[in-house]
C-alpha cells in the first residue's frame, strides 16, 4: 500500500511540475511573490540549495517531505530584516508533531508567517502632503503539514496553505498546495559507520487557483452630470496567478574525520534546481560544515538566469549568503535549542538579515 501512495505522490509531482513551470512568456505576471522569501534560517544561509537536505521545520519552505524526520517535537520562531532600511520585518513561527509511536503515524505541523511593514502614509490627489494619518497593510500566511516516512529511504509530504495580502480596504486571499519528497541512501555502505550521505528531493510549491482583489477600496464616488446625483462605482480587479515553482536538489555528506569509528566533522555540499513559472529559473549551490552537530558554518551562493537584453531582472537577494548556527543540548533525553544567523547582500538597500531560534524536544532515539 505504501508503494502505491508514493509512486502516486511522485507522479502527482512530476505533472503538475511539468504543467506549472518553465514558460518565461509569463515572467513577472505573477502575485503573491511573498511566497518566494525564504523565513528559515539555515536554508537563507545555504542559498536556498537544500532541497534534498532540509530536515523538520526547515523543510516547510523548500521541500514538506523533509518534515517526516522529527522524532517528537520542535517549536521554532524567526524574524528577518528584509532590504535594511526599508523597515520591513518578516516573522515566522512554526510547530511539528509527531503522531504515532516512533513517528508510525507521520508528523503534522503548521507554520504561521506574517510581514510586517509599518505604517504608511495615506494619501490623496486632493491631500498629498500627509494630512490623513496612516494604514497598514496585512500579508500573512498560515500552513498545515502533514509529512510521512514511507521506508528508511522515503519520505513525502504535502502542505495546504492559506494565504492573505491585502489592507482593510482591499483584500485578496486563497488556498496553495506544496508537495515534495525525499530519498537518502548510503552511497558506501561498506564504512563502519553507515550514514545515509546521499540525497536527493523533489518538491512543487505555491499550486493554486487565481487571486484577485476585492473590497471597497476599488469602488470610488461619482456624480451623475446631468442629475448631480452621487454613485458609486466599483471598479474590478484582474486575476493574478500564484508564483508556482519546482525545486530539484541533491546533497551529500563528507565525513572528515580519519578514523572509521567517529563522525565528528561533517562537510555537506548541496545543489537545487529552482524551476519557475513566472521568473527566471535560479541555480543554486551551498555548503555546511559541522562539529558533532553543535556549531555549524554555512554558505551558499544562488544564480538567476536573465531572459532580458536591456533590463538586469533579477530577485534583489540573489548571489552569495553565508550563516552560522550552535545546538546547545540541554537534557540527556534529546531536548536542545538551536540559534542561527544568516546574511544575504543584495543590489539595493542594506542587505538581509536573519535570526532563528528552535526548540527540540526529546527527540534522542
């Protein structure tokens, strides 16, 4: 039965990456680009390359059926500082749970993320100069997971997302499907230590039905000329299309210590595909080096093809990314606190910056 399911999910995969991706026709003729702004830390430091190593919490951005691998429980929280010197402020909290004996009943999670730009100035062509106090907008993001270990080699997952963008005037929201899975394997099984080094994902992100806005802030007040009678006129808004897109990546883990009988120092190099239907396809490749899975470096660097002559359209954080993490235990039973940092330069502002904290509990087998 289990064999069934994944092969459907690997083909529900594969279609819908082959009927939503790749048409550079419709490049920038998307909506809702918040859902291309990496919350996780450790994958903003690794250039977004890890789709096929990203594991618990983390994978709710790059690939869902990473999930599968929380033991127990992990609690995590993150804010970026989006282009310094824009004041704007992105917070991400996310939960996952794992259901059944030992994970027999897959781990379900949620993810809650909202953008937080300030206020801003109201106004008009009658009142230029701020004379009518402020508004803010409201973008968020609310998604539940559910992720499952199919063999010691599998792992697959899906996450329905509500997403809402919009003030209190004008709102658009709906409903996007992620999908994606895992496969890891020990490339050298004849080592002592027999890790599963190898790794290769596949996920598509942001499915979903058209948006478009709506609210009494397109409507406008006018007056009949011949009666001078006062109307109002509701003006519609054009659909837009979610910003859907497919990730491939692979990763491997390099053990550097010299003897066979320890895994002290680990190198793990990483490369992801990024495939999208409405922007340029983006390249990317990162490496983590870590001791005994307490301290942690990371760096990355992410390449965005250019489908125009006269305009550099680019995603403003693309290029190069480095962060650094700690897991600092706490009991004997599993339970640690990881903090991690990141960094991303970009063409205009100050660059971004990004801070995480997660809570794993009792997660030792």
């Amino acid at each position: 039965m289990k064999k069934y399911i994944l092969q459907t999910l690997v083909a529900f995969i594969g279609i819908l990456a082959t009927a939503n991706a790749g048409n550079p026709d419709r490049a920038g003729g998307a909506g809702a680009t918040q859902l291309l702004v990496n919350p996780y830390v450790r994958g903003v430091g690794l250039g977004n390359s890890n789709t096929a190593s990203a594991r618990g919490l983390e994978s709710y951005y790059l690939n869902i059926g990473g999930l599968a691998y929380v033991k127990k429980t992990e609690v995590q929280a993150s804010q970026t500082r989006y282009l310094v010197g824009t004041d704007i402020y992105l917070n991400n909290f996310g939960m996952a749970q794992s259901l059944g004996e030992n994970g027999s009943g897959g781990v379900l999670g949620i993810a809650f993320t909202y953008w937080d730009m300030g206020s801003i100035p109201i106004t008009t062509t009658e009142a230029p100069d701020n004379t009518l106090g402020t508004y803010t907008t409201q973008i968020l993001n609310l998604g539940l997971a559910y992720s499952k270990t199919f063999s010691n080699s599998i792992t697959g997952g899906l996450m329905i997302r509500y997403v809402s963008e919009g003030t209190a005037s004008v709102n658009a929201s709906g409903i996007t499907l992620d999908a994606g899975v895992q496969y890891q394997t020990a490339l050298n099984p004849s080592k002592k230590i027999k890790k599963q080094d190898f790794r290769f994902g596949i996920a598509v992100r942001n499915l979903g039905p058209d948006l478009s806005f709506l609210g009494s802030g397109l409507s406008i007040n006018s007056s009949v000329t011949a009666t001078g009678a006062s109307r109002k006129t509701l003006f519609g808004s054009q659909p837009f299309n979610m910003p859907a897109l497919a990730n491939i990546g692979v990763a491997y883990d390099f053990r550097l210590d010299k003897g066979e009988e320890t895994y002290d120092h680990r190198l793990t190099v990483s490369g992801n595909f990024n495939y999208n239907a409405f922007s340029s396809n983006i390249t990317s490749f990162g490496a983590e080096y870590g001791f005994k899975n307490m301290f942690m470096l990371r760096t990355g660097y992410a390449h965005q093809e250019n489908n125009f002559n006269d305009i550099d359209y680019k995603s403003p954080s693309y290029g190069i990314s480095v962060g650094t993490g700690f897991n600092l235990p706490i009991s004997d039973a599993g339970t640690a606190l990881s903090i991690d940092y990141a960094y991303q330069p970009t063409i205009i502002f100050s660059g971004i910056h990004s801070i995480g904290f997660k809570l794993t509990l009792g997660s030792k087998e």
